[in-house]
C-alpha cells in the first residue's frame, strides 16, 4: 500500500480534520473505480497511445479553434 502524506494546520479543528480526510478518501475511492471501469470498457480496444496522442492533439486544435480552449 502507498501512502500519501498531506501537511494541514495544526490549528485546524478535530472534525474538519475528519472531514478533509474522509473527503480524500472518497476522492481516491471514486477515482480508483473510473480506472477500472475504463479498463474494463477499453480492454479490447486496438487503439494505440501513439493514436490517442494524436486524437488529443486534435481535439485540442478544434476547440482551441472553436475559442473553447
């Protein structure tokens, strides 16, 4: 298990300590589960990451076009 280490004021209270804590963790939780759900959707994908990059690029381009980036 890794471990994150996350400096807060030692002035902050015991309950919003709880808080910034419990919130974290469900952040992790919750972005852990996406990942493998797009895992799992993409596993039989045959797109590369040579034409992910470049589809990336692209859209970037549009929308840098569009004035949306």
């Amino acid at each position: 298990m890794k471990t994150i280490t996350i400096m807060i004021p030692d002035d902050i209270d015991e309950e919003t300590f709880k808080r910034i804590v419990e919130g974290i963790a469900r952040r992790l939780i919750i972005s852990k589960r996406r990942l493998e759900e797009l895992n799992k959707i993409l596993k039989n994908s045959e797109l590369t990451d040579e034409d992910a990059i470049e589809l990336g690029r692209l859209v970037k381009k549009r929308a840098r076009e569009k004035g949306w980036y």
